[in-house]
C-alpha cells in the first residue's frame, strides 16, 4: 500500500539562486557590459509572446538569445572588415533560425485562437443591424 506524497512546497526565493529567481541572467558576470545587456534583452523579447515560463522555456529562450548575441557579434566584425569564418558563420545562422522558429512554435501554442469564419460573419452582421437601427 503506498502514502500519498504531500505536495512539494517551492522553496522561498532567498534560498534559490539568482539565475533561478530569475534577477540575474548569469553568475559570477558583469551584467553591466554591452554584451550583456544585449542579452537581457534578447531574453525579454523573445519571452515576451510565452507568458509564464517553465525553466524548459526560459533555457530554450537562453539558448537563443545566446546564439543571436553571438550571431551577432560574428555579423559585426565582418562589417568591422576582421576575418570571420564563413562557415562558422553560416552554421551558427542556421541554429539561430532553428531555435527562434522552435520559440515561435511555442508562441503559436499558447495564443489564443481567434473566432472562426463564421463567428467573425455573423458579429459584422450583427455590427450592421445595430447600425441600420440607430436613427441619425
């Protein structure tokens, strides 16, 4: 015969670390440098379509924002005129393009779906009766 299991209790946030309580985005990183900056926002605007994160979501939004900034980077220099490895350059393109359309499947799960062709019809017919109503 088996004891149900009381419900796990989250630990209070003084006890968990900074990544995890989410008011850092790394340890031990001068989160003040340009390169980190662009990071954060890298990871609030790609989170911005999810809404809650689990922390499946917010490593695979980390995932991306750091292969952007590091796209990024690589895409700057080559402006800059410095040698870049154009295969580097291409393969990291295509991880890029990989986990933001992985992020915007996501994005797609969790937005609403909106009213069906019919619905639509049928809220505009209603939309003109209360107009051919009103006495102008």
């Amino acid at each position: 015969m088996s004891v149900p299991r009381q419900a796990i209790v989250k630990a209070p946030s003084r006890t968990r670390a900074a990544v995890s309580n989410r008011s850092k985005t790394h340890q031990n990183v001068d989160e003040r440098s340009a390169g980190a900056r662009r990071f954060r926002d890298l990871i609030e605007a790609f989170s911005a379509d999810l809404g809650e994160l689990s922390e499946a979501d917010m490593a695979m939004v980390r995932t991306a924002a750091a292969l952007t900034l590091k796209s990024e980077q690589m895409q700057a220099a080559l402006a800059a005129g410095e040698d870049v490895d154009s295969d580097a350059l291409i393969r990291l393109a295509g991880t890029t393009r990989r986990s933001l359309a992985g992020i915007s499947a996501k994005a797609a799960e969790k937005k609403p779906a909106g009213p069906t062709l019919a619905e639509y019809m049928a809220n505009k017919s209603a939309e003109r009766a209360d107009l051919d109503g009103e006495d102008i």
